[in-house]
C-alpha cells in the first residue's frame, strides 16, 4: 500500500499495539514522515525502532475503515 500524504492509518506495531498515523509525505531522501496522532510527534521511518505494518486507512476518530472492534 503506498500511503497519502495527510491520510490517517492504523498502525500495528511490533508488540501487537494499534496506533493512528498521519502520513506527512517523503523528504528528498524519499523517507516517509509520519505524525502519531496521540502525541503529536512527527518522525521519519529511518528513526523507527521496532517493526510496524500499516492495517488500514483510519477514519477520523483512528478506527480502521472497514474493521469491527468490541
């Protein structure tokens, strides 16, 4: 899945935790930007220190479009 700049996605991390991003875009190095949309902070994929997927596009309130949570 290539991302979109300003579209919000359902992130798993490594440990199995759900998180929502925002994707800012690729710099010159084409590294993509993210901002984690609990804390503000944004950071380039190179930084990352664990594995992650993306699990979906989210809606505005970082739900997964399309999945059901109880």
């Amino acid at each position: 899945m290539e991302p979109r700049i300003g579209q919000r996605y359902t992130i798993r991390l490594c440990s199995g935790e759900l998180r929502c991003w925002l994707f800012e875009g690729a710099d010159a190095r084409e590294l993509g930007w993210w901002r984690d949309v609990d804390t503000g902070l944004s950071f380039s994929e190179a930084s990352l220190m664990y594995a992650w997927q993306i699990e979906g596009e989210a809606g505005a309130d970082g739900a997964t479009e399309g999945a059901h949570r109880g």
